[in-house]
C-alpha cells in the first residue's frame, strides 16, 4: 500500500497553558531538546510517512520559521478560522486536494513509535491505550470487539465498559477519508466548533474503524502546565524503551 499523507493538527490556541501558550504554540514545546511537532515528523518518516501536512493557525508564523529545520515534504496549510472553528474543521483543511489515505496526529502529544504499528490497508484504525490517568482524557467505546462506536470525556457516558483512551493516532483509508471530507463537512455546517472526534464518530455510522488496543503505550498529551511536567516523565520512559 501506498504511505499516507499525514496530516498534524496544529492550530489550537492553547489557552490552558496560559503565558507560555501566549508565546509558543504546544506543538513546538520542546522536551528532550527537541519540538514536539519535530519529534513526530521523525517518528513518521521512519514509518516510511514522507508526506506530511502541518494545519496551523494560532502563531502560525512561529511554524514558518521552524519549517525549514524539518526539509523536503513538510508543508504548511493555515487554517484562517482557527479562532471560531475547531479541529474538525482543520482536519478539512488539511485534507484539502489530499484523494489518497491519510494519517491524523495531534500535534501537543508524544508517543512511542509503536502507535503507529498497523497496516496502512483498507481498513482505518485509531490507537488507543490503557489508562493513564493524566487529566483530560478521551475515553473510546467500541461495537463487537474492536469497532468504534463512541467516544467522550465522560467514563460514565455510556453504561458498559470504555475500550481505552484516545490517543490521538489514526489512520484512514482512502475510502475513509474521502467519506471523512463529506461527514465532517456536515459536522461542521452544524457545530462549527466541533473536535475532530466528533466528526470520527460520525464517520463511524458510517463505516468500520478499527481500534486496536496497546495497554502499556507510553504517551502524553499537553494541554496546560501539569501535563507538561506528566509528559517529561513519559518521555523518558519513551526514551528507555527505545535504548533498551
């Protein structure tokens, strides 16, 4: 199969993290002496992912300059309504001229390259981990043993058991994301700040997005200053894995 275009979502104000996210965008927080952002064009370069679509708005301009550290097949796609939409709608822009399959990452997050470990097939799929207990999470429920039903920040949302946590890592088909433009387009007509999540629920009526499960998966996401001290600690667990 063809590798996917991947596409980072990026334009988030970040308002939770207060001064620090008035200055830089989280996605060019830097851990470990280097960006979040970059860490995750690395990681996807080594899974064989060599095109790759950086959706900004807020501080735009601070991606610009970093750009030119990240080389050939990195590109930018500014989102102009970042203030008054939400991520599904920079998902569309993102996947504007895009007819292949893509890969979807948040760009405030690190993660083991093992997210990442599925076939880029026909069939979507979106990583979940176990519990992680780091504030903010996304709880996922799935049909049958695998297939996205819903999602929410809500554990009690649904009466029976949460499959695992969002990771913020998918993959979908051609196919799907062709259907993604249509379904999220009609999201966003009704709820112009709707999260990218919402818009994958949707497509889930839709059609089959796998969910596979890794328990122990190492990662983080950053939404204000406590998380950023939890991610340090992630990170070096990342870091172990990966020299052992």
């Amino acid at each position: 199969m063809t590798a996917p275009t991947a596409i980072i979502l990026a334009a988030g104000r970040g308002l939770r993290m207060g001064p620090r996210g008035v200055l830089t965008p989280k996605g060019l927080l830097t851990l470990g002496g280097e960006t979040l952002v970059g860490r995750s064009i690395a990681t996807l370069r080594r899974r064989g992912v060599e095109k790759i679509r950086i959706v900004t708005g807020h501080l735009s301009d601070a991606y610009e300059a970093a750009a030119a550290a990240w080389g050939a097949g990195v590109e930018l796609r500014y989102n102009p309504l970042y203030a008054e939409r939400g991520s599904l709608h920079s998902l569309l822009v993102g996947m504007e001229d895009e007819a292949g399959s893509c890969m979807v990452l948040e760009s405030d997050m690190i993660y083991e390259p093992r997210a990442l470990d599925f076939p880029f097939a026909e069939t979507s799929w979106l990583t979940l981990s176990g519990p992680t207990g780091a504030g903010d999470e996304v709880y996922v429920w799935t049909a049958g043993p695998a297939r996205l039903l819903d999602m929410s920040k809500k554990a009690a949302h649904r009466p029976e058991p949460h499959r695992g946590e969002l990771v913020g890592v998918l993959y979908l088909s051609r196919e799907e994301a062709r259907l993604m433009r249509e379904v999220g387009a009609r999201v966003v007509a009704d709820a112009p700040k709707a999260d990218y999540e919402a818009g994958l629920v949707a497509l889930a009526a839709q059609a089959t997005i796998e969910c596979p499960r890794i328990g122990d998966l190492a990662w983080a996401e950053i939404d204000d200053e406590a998380m950023l001290k939890n991610a340090e600690g992630v990170m070096r667990r990342i870091e172990g894995a990966s020299a052992a």
